[in-house]
C-alpha cells in the first residue's frame, strides 16, 4: 500500500473540489511560475535549467487552447489566437534561450492569470 505525502494529498484534494474557475487560475497559476522559473534560470546564466519549465509551459498553453470553447463566448477565438502566439513565443525562448522573449512571455501569462483570477473572484462573489 503506497501513502501520499501530506502535500500530496493536499493538491489533490484541492484540485477535486476546485469550481472549474478556480481549476483554470491554478493552471495559470503553474504557467506563471513555470515561466518565472525559465526567466530565473536564464537571468542566472543556466539555460539548461529553463528547459523544463519551458517546455511545462508549453504543454499548459497547449492544454489551455485545446480547451477552450471557441463558440462559448465572443472574445474565445481572439484567446485562441492569443495562446497559439504565446505558445509559439514559447518555444523561441526555449530554442534560443532567449531571456527577452521568455520575460515578454512571464509579463503576458501573469496579466492572464490576473485576469482570470479576478473573474474567478468576481464569480464567487455573487449569489448563488
């Protein structure tokens, strides 16, 4: 019999009682720090330790996009365009170890997640 560790057990019960608002900002909430962690190893001169985050990053971006409901909401196809451009920004950064385009990348998914995390917020807020 295998035990979870604490933490473990931790996210997993949040990830099975999150709203799916909530799920989307803690999805974003994993992009940023994958980025930040690219951007850091990449300001400290280590670029083989952006790699993985980077990569990370990209797959959530991708999961993010597949996702989405283009037909939800009139802004949804601009999103799509959004997250296919950033994925593709992505993936620069990380072919080239390029500490611009990965910080460009940080500033563009942290407003997301702002974003997001404020209609999430906003959601919770109002009456059931």
């Amino acid at each position: 019999m295998t035990t979870m560790n604490p933490r473990d057990t931790y996210l997993q019960a949040s990830v099975s009682t999150a709203t799916p608002s909530q799920l989307l900002v803690m999805l974003y909430e994993r992009l940023v720090l994958d980025v930040e962690r690219a951007v850091d190893a990449l300001r400290r001169g280590e670029p083989s330790q952006a790699h993985a985050p980077l990569l990370h990053a990209q797959e959530i971006v991708l999961e993010l996009n597949a996702s989405l409901k283009v037909d939800a909401w009139g802004g949804a196809a601009g999103l799509a365009s959004l997250y296919s451009y950033v994925h593709g920004e992505l993936v620069t950064a990380n072919m080239r170890k390029d500490l611009k385009v990965a910080e460009f990348c940080l500033h563009v998914v942290s407003t997301l997640r702002d974003t997001w995390r404020e209609a999430a917020l906003s959601l919770l807020a109002q009456p059931a």
